[in-house]
C-alpha cells in the first residue's frame, strides 16, 4: 500500500473573511460621519457701528512691528500695561480689549498683551484681536 502524496495545499476560503472585512469598513465610514467635531470658537470684533457706540466700553492695545505698545494713540510701557488694565477692569468690569497687531508685529508681543490682560482680570470673552496677515 503506497500513499500518494498530494501536492496540494488545502487553504482556507479567504472569501468570507474578506465580506466581514469590507462589512466593518462600511460601518465604521459611515459611523463616522455621524460624529460631531468641535472647533476652536473665535470671538469676532463687534460691527463697526458697535465699535462706535461702545467705545467707552473697549480699550485698545496697538501692538507694533518694533514691539511697542499705544494704547488711545500714546506709547506705553511693556511694565505700565498691566496697572492701565486693572485700573480700567475696576472702573468698568464689563470693559473690553482689542488687540491691533500691526502685520509685521511680533507674536510673542501679541501674546504679552493677552496674558497681561488675563492677569489683569479680563475674562476670556473679553478680549478681541485684529491680526491681519498677508
């Protein structure tokens, strides 16, 4: 009695592994869609009428390409910006900062003139910036 060796492989059907493959595919594309992602909000400048109306409500920080800082047209000390800020919160809790940074100016300024004001009591939703990048 002499065995005959095959010279055939018996392998598994891939078929049905590769249904259950494109079956989860579908499912997981689908179910992504459906998921919500949040995005950073930004706060928008008020409408210039707004702007006009409110403006004993808003101080205005101009931050320049040299790194200076004005506040109402008069340069202003890095060191003063934050007894100006406290001094305007307390007079008017509900007081608002915009941040002009000229195109050239230097973020690492910009962001100065943001953490002073959040030291100074501002809450975040108080504080607005005009950047404007070529």
């Amino acid at each position: 009695m002499t065995r005959k060796h095959s010279t055939e492989h018996n392998e598994p059907d891939m078929t049905p592994m590769l249904d259950i493959v494109f079956i989860l595919l579908i499912f997981f594309i689908i179910t992504a869609s459906f998921i919500q992602e949040n995005g950073v909000e930004i706060n928008s400048l008020p409408s210039p009428r707004t702007q006009q109306t409110e403006s004993d409500n808003s101080i205005t920080v101009a931050v320049k390409e040299t790194g200076n800082y004005y506040i109402g047209g008069r340069y202003v000390e890095k060191t003063s910006l934050i007894a100006i800020m406290k001094q305007a919160f307390t007079e008017k809790p509900d007081i608002a900062l915009i941040i002009n940074a000229a195109p050239e100016a230097n973020m690492g300024d910009v962001i100065a003139v943001y953490d002073t004001a959040r030291i100074a009591g501002l809450g975040i939703h108080q504080i607005f910036s005009t950047i404007k990048r070529p």
